[in-house]
C-alpha cells in the first residue's frame, strides 16, 4: 500500500513539474512555438524556423523551441547552426535521445563522423529500437567502407524499424556493400529492393549488372547495363560493363574491343577502356597495338596496377626488355604481392637466360605461395 502512495505522489509531482514548466513559458513565446509546430508539419520549415527563434527570443532556454530549431536547420541543410541549437536543448534535455541522434545528423553531415558516431551511440543507449540511429551509423560505415559493419548495421535497422523501409537509397547502400562483400545474390535481392521504390536510379542498374557479370549470368548482365544507358546514354560505365562480360565472361575479345571503343566514344581516353583494349590486344598478340593503349591507360592512372602488368607483358613480347622490366617492377611496387608482374618478369629472364634474375622471381613467388613455381622451377632449373 505504502508503494502505490509513494508512486501516486510522484507522478502527481512530475504533473505538476509539467505544469509549473509549461506556465513558466510566456504566453507569447508559447503562441509562436504553436505556430512553428503546425508550420513543421507542413513542411514549411524555413517559416517555421522563424517562429521557433521569435520563441527562443522571448525565453531563451525554451527546450522545446530550441530543439526544433535545430531540427529545422537540419532540414535546411545549415549543420553548424543545428548544432548550436541542440547543444543548448541538451541541457535541458540530456536524456532525450531524438536530440542526441539530430546531434548526430548534424555531424555526419558535416564529415565530423567520430561525433557522430559518438551521439548515434548515446541515443541508442537512450533508446535501444531508435532505428534511424542505426541507419545512419551504417552510413558511416559505408561512406568509411567497412562494409561487414555497415551490413550489421542495417540489419539491425530493418530489425528495428516499426514501417515498411521504402528509402530506395538505403536498399541501393545495402545492395553495393553486399556487392563489396562478393554476396552477389544478397546483392541482387537488395538492389531489387531499390528499384521498387525509384526505378531510374542509374547506379542500381550498374550494380546490377555487376552483380550478374560476377554469377556469369552474362544475358541478364548485358540488359541491367543497356537499361543504366537508356537512363544516362552519356555515362561510359555501362558501356565498360558490357564490354567485360564479352572479354571476362564469354571470353569474345572482338566483341569486348568493339564495346570498349563505344567507351571511348563517350569518353575520350577512359582508363578502363584502354586497359580493357590493351588487354584484349595482348591475348590476340597484337602487342604494339597493346603498348599504345596500355600507356594510355598508366596516362590516366599512374597506380593502376593491372595496368603496367599488361604493358610490361607487351614489352616483353616485343623484345623492348628493359621497359619491360622496368613496369614489372613499378607493378610490384605498386602491389607487392602481385604475382602476375613476377610470373612474367621470370619467363622473361628465362627466354635473357639470366638465372640469377629468374630464380629471384621464383623465390619470391616462392613466398607467395603462387601457383605459378611449378611451371617455371623446371624452366629455371634448365638455365
């Protein structure tokens, strides 16, 4: 008996802390929060920013008020000043978790993503079901690239979220990271997600058909990537898709060299297309050919590893042996576990009869644990 008086009182207590703080809001200042209330629900946000500073100008520690100006300037994309104003509605509300995930908003958007991470967290421990917090911590996740957290991430969103999650943005992130983890069929299934809700997103359709060019399903590949052309005839990604299921897949480098060139006609000197072109040239054994679009390709991108493997391949068969040597060895700085690079590099010593060269290559792919020694030892032995 004595605990049901005790609680009865306390909550008589709490009724009248509310009440106490509610008259303590001059009738003015409460008139414009009013106002700016029934404003933000009609998504006049700009006005109702308005009306929530009138409000904070008449009684400076409004909570309430505070609190929603800086949702406000959330919504209007003015990150610093959100902070502001939350900072403030914190102190007044330093258990409220919908401050603590805006707080969080804010700093993702600003690139700040330890405090986000930080007030994403907080409101979480506030509030253990705040499922937008979730979302957004896998947002950080997949802008940082850790895709495995950001799958958990969104698991636990979905687990979480009390509506149907119709974000065509947030099934696309899922769908991409699932396509980083080589889960190509979870991949699929998300990304199908996504184009429920938005059917002319371009980059769903390329990951689409990247997804399928990895399963080898070449037909339905081939469809996703003419479907991201329709929507954006200008963007040369589908057209480099296409062109590597024919040279990856089907093995029909003519086909791939003719999509490649269609690259080049959207974009002049892709880096991939003339990789692709190089590539393709050195399995036909049109090595020269090689060369001229593997430079191109190291051109546009001096890191690009595959790259200088390829060129220095084509050197190599053209008898240009000291270039040839020389990007092998840029390769393998660039990646020094490339096998590749050291594979060729040792059958090139070999065909110099430079021993003390090639059983350098083969130790190292020793090392490496490559596949490749078996082949080359009983050539290296013969030297």
């Amino acid at each position: 008996m004595k605990k049901k008086i005790i609680r009865s009182l306390f909550a008589i207590l709490l009724l009248t802390g509310s009440m106490t703080g509610l008259a303590q809001v001059p009738a003015a200042a409460l008139q414009l929060y009013n106002e700016g209330i029934k404003l933000k629900d009609n998504r006049q946000t700009a006005e109702a920013l308005d009306k929530f500073k009138k409000a904070i100008a008449i009684k400076a520690n409004y909570t309430d008020a505070l609190y929603n100006a800086g949702w406000c300037q959330n919504e209007l994309a003015k990150y610093n000043s959100a902070i502001d104003y939350l900072n403030k509605a914190r102190v007044g509300w330093p258990d409220i978790p919908k401050v603590y995930f805006e707080l969080g908003f804010a700093f993702y958007k600003l690139g700040n993503n330890d405090s986000a991470r930080i007030h994403f967290n907080r409101c979480l421990e506030l509030k253990k079901d705040y499922s937008l917090a979730f979302k957004q911590l896998g947002y950080i996740d997949y802008d940082e690239e850790k895709y495995s957290s950001a799958i958990r991430q969104f698991n636990q969103y979905e687990a979480s979220a009390k509506d149907e999650i119709k974000d065509y943005l947030y099934w696309y992130r899922k769908g991409f990271s699932h396509n980083a983890l080589k889960e190509y069929e979870q991949a699929i299934n998300r990304l199908n997600r996504s184009l429920e809700y938005k059917k002319d997103f371009l980059n769903t359709f390329l990951e689409l058909g990247f997804a399928n060019t990895k399963l080898k399903r070449n037909e339905e590949a081939i469809a996703q990537f003419k479907k991201a052309m329709e929507i954006d005839p200008k963007s040369h990604i589908p057209y480099n898709g296409i062109a590597e299921v024919y040279r990856d897949n089907i093995k029909d480098c003519d086909q791939a060299m003719e999509w490649y060139r269609k690259t080049l006609g959207v974009k002049t000197n892709e880096r991939k297309a003339n990789f692709g072109l190089g590539y393709c040239s050195n399995s036909k054994g049109e090595y020269s050919a090689a060369i001229n679009y593997l430079k191109k390709a190291v051109e546009a991108e001096t890191t690009y590893t595959a790259a200088f493997v390829e060129l220095g391949f084509a050197y190599y068969k053209t008898g240009g042996f000291s270039d040839a040597e020389y990007h092998f060895n840029k390769a393998i700085s660039l990646s020094p576990n490339n096998e590749n690079a050291r594979y060729y590099a040792c059958l090139m010593y070999v065909q110099q009869k430079d021993k003390y060269k090639a059983q350098k290559m083969l130790d190292e792919l020793k090392q490496l644990n490559s596949k490749h020694v078996e082949k080359l030892q009983p050539k290296v032995n013969a030297l």
